[in-house]
C-alpha cells in the first residue's frame, strides 16, 4: 500500500487539492442525442474560482504524465479556460473542464457544454418552454432540485415489427397440410400488424423532485399519452 501510495503521491496530491476547493453545491444536466444516447453537463460550485483557474492546467499536466508513466496517452487542447480532454484509448469521448465564474465544469463534450450554456444565456430554448413539457403541469415552482422531461414518439414499435415479421415469415411456410395452421396464423399476423401501428400511442413524461420536510424530497410525476401520426 505504501509504494502504490508512493507511486500514485502526485496525482492524488492534486485530486485532494482540487476537491478542497468545492463549496458543496452541483448541478447536473442530462441530454438526449439523436443516435439514442446522451451526453451532460455537471457544475461544481466553488469557494476560490480563480486558485481553481489558474491551478487547473497544472493538474492536468500531472494526470497526463500519470498516464504516460502507464503507457497511456491523453492530449489536453486548452482556450477560453476550458480544457478539452482526448484519451487514445477513448477516441469516440472528449469530455471538457474548467471554470466558468464561480463554478467548476465537467462536461461529456463541448458541444453539449456550448448547448446548455446558450440556454442559460436565453439564446435557445429551455423545456420550460415547450408546450408539451408545460402540458404535464410540472417544473412550475421556483424551489425545484431535478426535472426530467422525456417524449416518446411511439410506445411499442419494437413489438408492431415483431409481430409483422413473424406474419411474413410464417406465410412463407411450405403449401403442406400439416403447415397450414403456421400460414392461418401468418395471415392473421399480417393484417394484424398495420391496426397495431394505427393504434399505437405516444407519450410525454416528466417529474421534479420538490424539497420537503427535514431531510425529505417530494417527487411529482406526470404522463400524457397522444395518439402517433
């Protein structure tokens, strides 16, 4: 323990530095992506902004030469105070750092951070506004800890394209008497799946969470369901 302690002296070093500089408070913010993953945004508040500023580039210099000592390569591209973080064995993530006023940033891209930010500055849109975020009737007191807002365009396509491609596939069994119950179902399975899609629905999620008592949270959730078009 000792020698790993040794060995690992510096880096921790700068991890304890760093960490002793966070008031306590976080925010965090989740974001969905087109492809159906997500990215996100964290923000640390911070009691000395500007020690944190200008002692960022040297901590990072010593995770990366922490991990050249473990054959591992990370690059650091740094401007405008944030710090964009590209790891060789990770070439698909490059998560970004730094200080913005009294907080400290962690973000799964520069992209997502530059999008959250354009909403804070008022230049894009917040879920608050949207129609189908403000029908749920939530998110409408000030004193809230988490909202989470969701639209599903379709509740159950997965299932609608089951069922079509065993009525496919089941048609295409041999003109044999003993598969002519397998082409009965098929037929069924076939007119069966294109009522399926029209019945389908949607839906619009969303729940906050509401400070409560001493040590108790109240969460509210809220569900409307609209047919797809």
């Amino acid at each position: 323990l000792s020698q790993l302690l040794d060995e690992h002296r510096e880096l921790l070093e700068s991890v304890r530095t760093a960490l002793g500089h966070v008031a306590g408070e976080l925010a965090w913010v989740a974001l969905p992506t087109p492809d159906g993953g997500g990215e996100w945004v964290l923000w640390l508040r911070l009691r000395e902004s500007a020690t944190v500023a200008e002692g960022l580039p040297r901590w990072l210099a010593t995770g990366e030469r922490f991990l050249a000592r473990r054959g591992q390569h990370l690059a650091v591209r740094s401007g405008d105070g944030m710090h964009e973080l590209r790891f060789a064995a990770f070439p698909r993530s490059c998560p970004v750092v730094g200080v913005q006023g009294d907080e400290f940033v962690l973000a799964s891209s520069a992209a997502a951070l530059a999008r959250v930010d354009a909403v804070r500055r008022g230049e894009a849109a917040s879920i608050r506004q949207s129609p189908a975020f403000a029908a749920l009737g939530i998110g409408r007191q000030g004193a809230v800890s988490a909202l989470a807002f969701g639209r599903v365009t379709a509740g159950a396509p997965g299932l609608v394209d089951v069922v079509a491609a065993a009525g496919f596939f089941l048609a295409l069994a041999p003109a044999q008497r003993d598969t002519e119950p397998l082409r009965h179902v098929g037929a069924i399975l076939t007119k069966l799946a294109p009522a399926l899609r029209e019945l389908d629905v949607g839906y619009d999620w969303g729940t906050e969470t509401l400070p409560g008592g001493a040590d108790t949270s109240l969460v509210r959730s809220s569900v409307r369901y609209h047919a797809v078009r």
